[in-house]
C-alpha cells in the first residue's frame, strides 16, 4: 500500500537520528538497512511516496546523517538517472527540484564534480519549461554553492540563455535571483557581462519580468559596493543585510538594530 510506504518514509529521519545518536550498538544499520530504503523510494512509481523519501532525503542531508560516500556513490547516480534527457518527465522535474535543493548541503567538490553538469544540461532542455523554471528559480543558490571560478566559467553561459528564454516566467525568475548571481561573480564580470544583461530584463517586453527586475534593481547595485566599507554582507539564508558600523552600535546601545534586508534567491518565485 503506497500509504505505509509514505508513513514508512516519515519516521526515517527519527530513526535515522536515534541510530546515529545509538552509533555504537547500532554502526552500520543507517547504511545497510535504511540508506537503501530511501535511495529506492526516489524512484517508486507512487508520487506521494516519492515525495516522502525527497523530503526524508532532504532532512537526512540537513542533519548531516549521511556518509559522502553514500551521496556520491548512491544517492547522486540515482539523481542523474532520473534527470537524463530520455527520463520520464514528472521523475525528471522532480530530480531537478531535489538536486537544486540538495546542492547548499553538500560539498563544493561534489556539486561541481557530480551535479552542475547535468544541471547545465537541464537549462538547456527544450522539451520541458518547467525544467528550466526550476533551474531559473535556484540558480543563484548553484552558483553560490560551486563558487567563482565555475560561476563565470560555466554558469553565465547559462544564465545569459535563460534570461533570454521564450518563456516570460523564466526571465523574471532570472530577474529574481540577480543578486545572487552577481553576488558570486568578479566586479569585471560584473560591470561587463551582467550590467547589461540586467538593463535588458529592466526594458523586457514583459511587464512583470520588468517588475521583478526593478525590484531587483537596488540589491543588484549592493553587489558593486565594498563590504568592508558599505557593511553589506550575505546571510546564510540568502539574504543581504546591512550590518551596522561600530560608532553606530556604540551610539545606538540601547536601541535594537533594524537590518535592512533584500530577498536574493527565488523564495516568491510563482
């Protein structure tokens, strides 16, 4: 029944923690017994249970609970399966989404190595928009998670063809993770390659590609500017903030500070 496997998927994660939390009576039970479970549910033929095991997948991968090894050698394959240009369509967005997700959580090496490849490809694909949307919608969270050099060597290329796409919501999902893409780029690529790319999303024939773009206008300006002296910095949770200088902390020590805060990756994507 698709409903025990779905509520089967639900207590792995718990599972999962008791053991690692139990390591020394129970050292390869995750590996042998429930690694497996979750890899194989990623690919049932019932959605919802692929939907608990992304989702037990995804929390596994926050907790830190599973070995590199097992991501490289198990989980990663089964992703590139899924996401291959002759995969089944609904199994293909769903691998896009999970990669794109995964890719904060796993190693620069693993990323750049394993998963940015296929993900190039699938802003490419031609047959199915909303693969492309997803990869619109998280590319600033890609580029941030391969870094510079594979940002400006392979990345903007791709940026440059989907901010140029067809499809109207693929470029205001571009215009909507600005920030972040500039953010992880040299100021040369910056001032060259992605100024007037931006001012061609601000005049695009859409209107709300227009928006989002404007909206984007001032955190995109932010990325020219010196941290050190300007004081903006990048949070972990993607946002750009304004972190107040010394004097004024001094002279405000009674105050609460009011950040100022700037949305950089796709969260209101619609």
């Amino acid at each position: 029944e698709p409903t025990v496997r779905t509520e089967l998927m639900e207590q792995i994660p718990p599972i999962a923690i008791f053991l690692q939390e139990s390591r020394p009576q129970f050292p390869t039970a995750f590996v042998e017994y429930l690694m497996p479970i979750v890899v194989r549910y990623l690919t049932d033929v019932n959605n919802q249970v692929r939907k608990a095991g992304q989702e037990a997948l995804l929390i596994l991968l926050e907790q830190d609970l599973v070995a590199q090894s097992d991501i490289e050698n198990k989980v990663c394959p089964i992703l590139l399966d899924l996401s291959a240009p002759d995969s089944d369509d609904e199994y293909k967005v769903e691998a896009v989404n999970i990669i794109c997700k995964m890719a904060s959580m796993l190693s620069r090496t693993t990323v750049e190595h394993m998963l940015l490849p296929r993900f190039c490809e699938l802003c490419s694909d031609g047959k199915l928009f909303q693969v492309r949307k997803i990869c619109a919608a998280n590319f600033g969270d890609i580029c941030n998670a391969v870094g510079q050099e594979a940002t400006e060597r392979l990345l903007i290329p791709k940026f440059f063809e989907l901010c140029s796409d067809s499809v109207w919501g693929m470029r205001k999902a571009c215009a909507e993770c600005f920030m972040a893409v500039s953010y992880t780029t040299s100021p040369e690529v910056r001032r060259s390659k992605l100024s007037p790319l931006f001012i061609s999303l601000i005049s695009d024939t859409c209107r709300w590609v227009r928006q989002a773009a404007f909206q984007s206008l001032g955190p995109f300006i932010s990325t020219f500017a010196n941290p050190s002296s300007a004081g903006l910095y990048i949070r972990e949770d993607g946002t750009l903030s304004i972190r107040p200088s010394t004097q004024d902390v001094n002279s405000n020590s009674c105050q609460p500070c009011n950040n100022i805060t700037f949305m950089s990756s796709s969260t209101t994507t619609t």
